[in-house]
C-alpha cells in the first residue's frame, strides 16, 4: 500500500480504535472566550478586505513599534503566505526554503510561478555557512522557527544573522511564526526589519484550525497594499464571525497560554523519552508538535503502522526528508502511551525486517 | 476629487445620512435558519479541503446528474475564481472577459499569471458573431450572467451555441452565476458540459456576504482534484462554521428565496422608472441588482454625488465602460426614493455643466 500524501488520512483516525500522530492540530479545545459569543452574533454583510479594525489594533499590541495598518488577516496561515509570494512575485525569482519543509512550502513557491531551492538543515538547524552562501541569487528566503515537522528552533545568533544578511543583500525574510507560542527552551524571537513578513495564524495556540484566522505583519506599507488589492479579487475579507472569534481570542491571558505550553512540554517529555527507549534516534524538539525519528523505509513504516497497527504517522518524504518519519503529538498522554505501546510491538516484530 | 476604486467607499455610506447605491451586496438579513445554529455550535477543527460532505451533498441535489465529488467549496467565488484560473494556467494563455465586467475579473486574470482578451457588449448582449471569431485563441471564456455590473442576461439561443462552441474548439467556460437566484425574466439557464466550470457563492442569494462562503462545480473531476490540491496549500478547508451555514441555507424552501426576488423586482422597477424620468438612457435590469446609465463624465458624477448630495455610486470605468455609472439598488424603496431626489436635483443643478 503506497500512501502518497497527508490527505490520504483527512477525516481517518478520530475513532475505531485508531491512535493519529499524523495531522498537526491540537486535540485542547479553544478557549471558552473564543464560542461565547456565538449564541449573539448577528453581522453578516462583508466587511474590511485588511481585515476587522479591532483585531488588528489588538495584534498591533503584541508586536513592537508596529500599528494595526501593519497587518492583514487571512485566511490562515496558508493564505497569508500564498499572498505574500504572489505579491513579491517576480519571474525567474528563486525562493529558499528549508528542507525538510512544511509540506506546502514548495507547492506554494511553484504555485506562485518561481522556483524553489533549498537549504538543508543539520539535525534541524542552520548551517550558517552554507545558508550565507546559497541565499545570494534568491529573492526571499522563508525561514520557520520553530519548525514543522522538525520541531527545532533556530539560534538567536544565526537568526539575527540572518536578519542582517537578508538586509544587506535585499533579499525578503517570510517567517512563519505559526509555532511561536509553543515553545519549550525560550521566549520566540520575532525576524524583525523592514525585509521581514511575519506569518501567524490563531490556529494553533488557540485550537482552532477549522475557523482559517491568520495573518500577515509587515513593517514595509507597500507590500500590505499590494496584499490588499490582491485579497481584493482572491477571496475578499476573511470570514467576518472568524475574525471576532480571533479578537476575542487575544484577550485570553497570557498564563492560560502558558499553561498549555507546559501540557504540551509534558506530552514532548512523554513521546521524546519512550521514542528513546525504543532506541529510535531523534532529537528533543524544543517547539511545535512533532518528533522527527530516522526510521528505515519510512513508506513501508506508514503503511505498515496504518495497516496492521492502526496508528497514524507521517512520512518524511512528504517534508523532504526520505529518512525520518514524523509524528505530531497532539494527544493526550494516555494515548501516546498507547502509541507508542504499539510502536514497540511493530519494533520488535516486523521492524528490523524493513 | 479623484476616486479611484470602489475600496475608497467600504465602510462609508451606512450612516451620517448617506444614500449607498455603491456595494453591491444585500440589505436583506440571512434567513433565520443560517444564524439559528450559532449558540450550539462547537466544532473547530480542520474540515475537508474539498468542503464538507453534508454541504457538497445538498449542492449535489441542486445540480442535474451531479455527485458531492463534483464541488469544492470554497473562500465566496473569488476564490472560485481565482483557484479556476489558476488550475488551468498555461504560460501565455488568453482569457476571454466580458466588457463591461465585474471589476475583479481582470486582476484575477493577470494574478493568475496570464493575459485578459475581451468580447465587448452591446447594450450589456454578447455579439455573438464578433464573440465567435474573437474567442479562437482563447484558453477559457469567462461568462456572467446575469452580470455585474450590466444586470443583463444573456439570451438563451446566445449561451446555447457558446456552450457548443466552447466544446467544439476544446475552450474551458468559466461562468460566473452568482446572480443565478436573482434573475426576473426567465430561470437561469445552468451552462454545462465536460467543460464548464461553474462558479457560485451564498453571498448574494442567502445575504452572508462577510462569511465567504462560494463554490466551484465541474463535470471534470481532474479539474476538481486539482483545485483540492492546490487550496490544499493555498488556504486549506473554508471556515468550518461558513460551511455549516451555508448548509443550513440549502435548506432554505425555494418560495422563500422566489419572495425574496420578487422584493428586488419590484425595487429594480422603482430606479429603473425613476432613471428613466429624469431623463437617463439605460436598459431594464433583467437579473442582479444593478443599473448601469449613461452619464457623461462619470468620475465626475461620482465624485459631485458623493461630496455634495452624500450619494454613493460607481463609476463605470471600474468596469471597464467610461460611459456609464452603476446603482445598486440593495436598498429599501424610501432610501431609493430618496436617491432619485437627490439625482434629480444634481441633474437639474449641477449635470448639465458636466
């Protein structure tokens, strides 16, 4: 059974017993300010194609120095970044990405008519010297700290070095800072110049993935207009009951987020040590939700564990890297537990057969 | 005072004794069904990029000899539109528009990376001998009707041998039908065969114009499976909650939605009658909810109505007709009444130095 891609399992793993280490959306509800004020919205006509006013003064807060005129909300993160490769679109331009990727990264840059090329990340980090001499002919580089499917984050020194390289040589930073509240060894370190295009979403710290509430932050004007006139014809303002879910979503304190940061540094202690024991060899991711194993034969691993094991794992080819499986844990502890009590059955009696 | 593009209106006009004949969406509230969900609603999580099996379903059922596999809902019809175009790029391609079109067309076209070729109307008709020989290079023909910004309709026999023609020369349509509910003259005439693409929205008929909620229908299941793929990166599921409306709004009995045209009929008669006596040269609107006289220097009349009679209305070179402006008539019968009078005393004092 050759499983291609993600899709293949959207809508499977909820229930029949099986456990999903696949899809990357948080299992925790959103917060209760966020469904509140359902039973009384009554506002349906279209509204700003930027974005709602008080969304955006609210997360004009959170980032320094920046104003509400700095943003776009999108529809999700996707959206923002599809926006901003189109709206720095040139022809011929090369995009640089990591590698492993989010699986839609390259799928973005040719949907955008460039060219992806690559960067390799040593045990999910930058090689500074290698990244300084491949990024000259490119025109943006997109950067995700922490890392989907790595679960890595990047040195804050090769970061502001990236930073300033990026200046001198003009090339745009996309950061995709969609991870940035889940984060275990220190505080997210926002990209920030007038190169930079924040990506972010409300998906993930908030637990609500369906809802498609992002947004786009940058310091450069022209660009938030042309992403403007773009969002114009391409979808129109972002689902208007979204955006006020979103809104009310900023004011949730920031302890609560924090406490929700330690359940999920409670669930990467949990599957990083029993992977371990396993003897699998992995890193101990320091943001997101994923582990990122060197498996042998990742294609037979996924189809074998959905199969046989009813458990639900990713393939590291999907993300670029034809030798590590991933496994999101957004799951209770009960149930990796579970997992990984299955992992070890097929470990021990098919495994070493790959 | 030069206005540039209908976005310097958004916001403005609902208040401070505005008369808005500019955006065009209803005025209307979504029936009851739609919002009657709201207070139990708990479902967060990603949904199907394609759309939600209930929703497709119900679509399904409104379609000749369509299934649920047919339909990929969608962020309203700009998206439609934009993943349509950006499905079938080809470098070099030669989209075929209307003129006068809806004022996103072109943009769509060109953020598609392709190239705008238009048919002109006359007197808001396709010329269907011109239409013919123009389209022969073409990729795909963009069809709307009942269109906006004319409020034609096209004739049956005209759409009829388009489709013919279409098929013959292996050209993809794109109609644009999201007016198909709004129509007074005849039932909309559905386009169809192996290569139409149709697109829709819930917009207009059901009053959500601020949730985003539209699709794509197509025989061509390649077509659909590449649209998936693509939003799959671009924006992923629309807003589960969207979706969860609009399905509520396919339950909607059709003589609700029959009252509701015959309430924009009878709208549609008072600015027609009215346009007509102050003495402007126009055709009756057989569909949608615009207008669309001749005035003589219509960034003008824009410009005159908004600063000195607090009127909004369109200038026609947004849609590509230097000779003409647009009315929305999404307005109860007193605030067009209204309008009429502040016309009339434009026209008589002011129009004639134009």
């Amino acid at each position: 059974m050759n499983i291609e891609n993600p899709s293949f399992f959207i809508g499977k793993g909820d229930n029949d017993g099986f456990i999903s280490f696949g899809s990357g959306q948080p299992d925790l509800p959103p917060p209760k300010e966020v469904y509140d004020i359902l039973p009384d919205y009554r506002s349906f006509k279209y509204g700003l194609i930027q974005g709602q006013a008080n969304l955006r003064e609210a997360l004009a807060k959170q980032y320094p120095n920046a104003n509400p005129d700095n943003f776009v909300i999108t529809n999700g993160a996707s959206e923002a970044i599809d926006l901003a490769l189109r709206a720095l679109y040139q022809p011929g331009a090369k995009i640089f990405l990591p590698k492993p990727y989010y699986y839609s990264y390259p799928h973005n840059v040719y949907l955008a008519r460039m060219e992806p090329v690559y960067y390799e990340l040593e045990n999910g980090k930058i090689n500074f010297e290698t990244f300084k001499k491949d990024i000259q002919n490119c025109r943006i580089v997109l950067i995700n700290s922490p890392s989907n499917p790595t679960g890595t984050i990047q040195d804050l020194d090769v970061l502001k070095k990236i930073e300033k390289l990026a200046q001198d040589l003009g090339i745009y930073i996309i950061s995709d800072e969609v991870y940035k509240d889940l984060i275990y060894e220190r505080e997210n370190y926002l990209l920030e110049n007038g190169n930079v295009l924040t990506v972010n979403s409300f998906s993930k710290t908030f637990a609500m993935c369906g809802f498609r509430v992002g947004y786009l932050y940058a310091r450069e004007k022209a660009i938030i207009k042309k992403v403007i006139d773009m969002k114009n014809h391409t979808s129109m303002n972002t689902n208007i009951l979204g955006q006020e879910m979103a809104y009310e979503a900023t004011k949730v304190p920031r302890s609560r987020i924090e406490a929700q940061t330690k359940i999920w540094k409670e669930r990467r202690d949990l599957i990083y040590n029993g992977l371990r024991d396993l003897g699998l060899d992995l890193w101990k991711p320091e943001g997101a939700f994923y582990v990122f194993p060197k498996m042998k034969n990742p294609s037979k691993v996924v189809s074998d564990l959905y199969c046989k094991y009813k458990m639900i794992v990713y393939n590291g080819v999907w993300f670029g890297d034809s030798e590590r499986v991933r496994f999101s844990y957004a799951l209770d502890a009960e149930k990796i537990t579970e997992g990984l009590k299955r992992l070890k059955e097929y470990l021990s009696k098919e495994y070493k057969e790959n």
